[in-house]
C-alpha cells in the first residue's frame, strides 16, 4: 500500500508542477489580440478573395483595426457595411477606384480560325499544354471557361461564341481569372480606363489577319490619333499608357480598322470605331 500512495503522491506533485508551468509559461508568452479583430471579421464577407490586396479577411481585419488600411479597400462588401466598419473603428471609410477583370482578346470562334481540333479535358490550362490548344492565334483565347469556373462571384460567364465576358458589377477584382488563364489574357484595371486593346497577338499585321479578323495589325492609326504618348505600337500591338489616362478618348478608336481597339462605357457596351470592320458572321469558322 505504502507503493501505490507514493506512486499517487508522485504522479499528483508532477501533474502540479506540470500545470504551474503551463500557467508560468502562458503569462510568459501570451500575446495580446485586440478584442474588435473579431467583430471586425465578423463584419467581413469572408470570402478571402484578396482583392484588398492582403491574404484574406482575418489580415484585412487586423490591419483595418491597426489602423494601417481602409475599410473602403474591401470590393467585395457593401458600401453600408464598409460603413459601419468605418463608423465602429472610428475612422475614415477611404475609398479605392474599383478595379475590374479586363480580357485582351476580341477572338471568339466566329472571327478566330481553329487550326487543329482539340478533344481532351474541356479546360483551357489543359488545352493550351497541347500545342497551344488548336487556335491559330497563338494568343487567343480558347474559350473553355476556366476563368467563369473559378470566379466565386459569378461575374464571368461566356458568350455563344466562347468569348469571356466580365460582369463589371459583380467583378471584385480578387484576381483569380488572372491566376486561371494560361494564355495571360486578363488583367485588373481601374474602372475609368476605358481605352482598350481587345487583342494581345504580336504577330506582324499580316499574319495576325490571317488567323483573327479583330486583331490588332500595329497600323499606327490610333497612336497617330492620339494625345503624344497615350498609346504607341510596341512589339506589333498598340498599347496604352494608363498613367495619361486622363488624355483618353473615343478619338483613339475611330479608325481602327478591325475593331481591336475599343472604348467601354459604364453600362458594359463596347465601343468600336467608325472605321471599324463589320462583323455580320454568328457561326463559328469551320476547321481550316
């Protein structure tokens, strides 16, 4: 007997001293977490998308109580939300020009010649490690919907010629459409660049219309229209300086002779020139 009330009495003082320790070492090493971190996530969509430019909604949460960001950064939730984020933290609701999914390609199967018929996974990351997926612009888009399959907002969807279409009101920039596609077609802009290259083929003009009939064929009329500086033809494409947005107009795209270059209005209409080629074809081009 006297074994066992030694072997109990052992066991007791070290479960003791176990606890005394973790209780030492708790006080030791506790770090304070602001209490409104919480209620502040609480507040959030959490849909970690990251369009605020942080890892999710916990660090945005966090920063927002440190005081280091806005609540205004966050896309995704509703303005009056944004508010009362503002209103509880006392500080200012700061505002960010929305950014939205831009696609540079115009190329939907009925003005984009098919070289080869592709008949694997229906995916275009899958398609694309496949000689390039079949299209003859090597640029173009496949038009197989990964980018409408991985957006969480439903702002993606393709049209009946396999061209992506981005819902302005309901993209949120969190980018991951620019992740997805294996051709780098998207990119995320401020709202106000209105001034777009719809094409990102930089083969010489000749080869370019030989495969798409809205590709951009570097003729130098929109940089000759334009403000000095505001758009210039680089590695056979018209590109835009977005930093002399300000001096962007429809003035740019009026003789562009394949539509390539397009002005979009608030509501999603696409604008093309006057000059601008006719597209009257509905039916995807046959298998040349």
């Amino acid at each position: 007997m006297a074994s066992i009330f030694t072997a109990v009495g052992f066991m007791a003082a070290l479960g003791l001293l176990l606890a005394t320790i973790l209780i030492l070492a708790n006080r030791r090493l506790y770090v304070y977490e602001d209490p409104r971190i919480d209620q502040v996530e609480d507040l959030l969509p959490r849909a970690n998308c990251g369009a605020c430019g942080t890892a999710g909604c916990r660090p945005f949460a966090e920063m927002l109580v440190k005081g280091e960001i806005a609540p205004g950064r966050c896309t995704v939730n509703s303005p009056a939300t944004n508010k009362l984020i503002a209103d509880f933290l006392g500080v200012a609701l700061g505002a960010d020009e929305k950014r939205v999914a831009r696609l540079a390609c115009s190329g939907g199967a009925h003005v984009a010649f098919l070289r080869a018929s592709y008949g694997g996974l229906e995916s275009c990351r899958a398609a694309a490690l496949v000689s390039g997926g079949g299209k003859g612009c090597s640029w173009g888009c496949l038009g197989m919907g990964d980018c409408a399959e991985v957006c969480d907002f439903d702002a993606i969807r393709l049209d009946r010629h396999g061209l992506p279409i981005v819902d302005t009101a309901k993209c949120t920039a969190c980018g991951d459409c620019v992740t997805v596609c294996p051709k780098d077609l998207f990119s995320l802009h401020a709202i106000s660049h209105r001034l777009w290259v719809a094409c990102k083929n930089l083969d010489p003009g000749d080869e370019g219309e030989h495969e798409c009939d809205v590709v951009c064929t570097a003729c130098g009329r929109c940089a000759q229209d334009s403000p000095e500086g505001l758009i210039e033809i680089r590695d056979n494409l018209a590109v835009v300086d977005y930093t002399k947005n300000a001096l962007a107009s429809k003035v740019a795209i009026e003789r562009c002779p394949t539509g390539a270059i397009v002005w979009l209005e608030p509501d999603g209409r696409i604008i093309k020139g006057k000059d601008a080629r006719k597209v009257v074809r509905k039916e995807a081009l046959p298998l040349a």
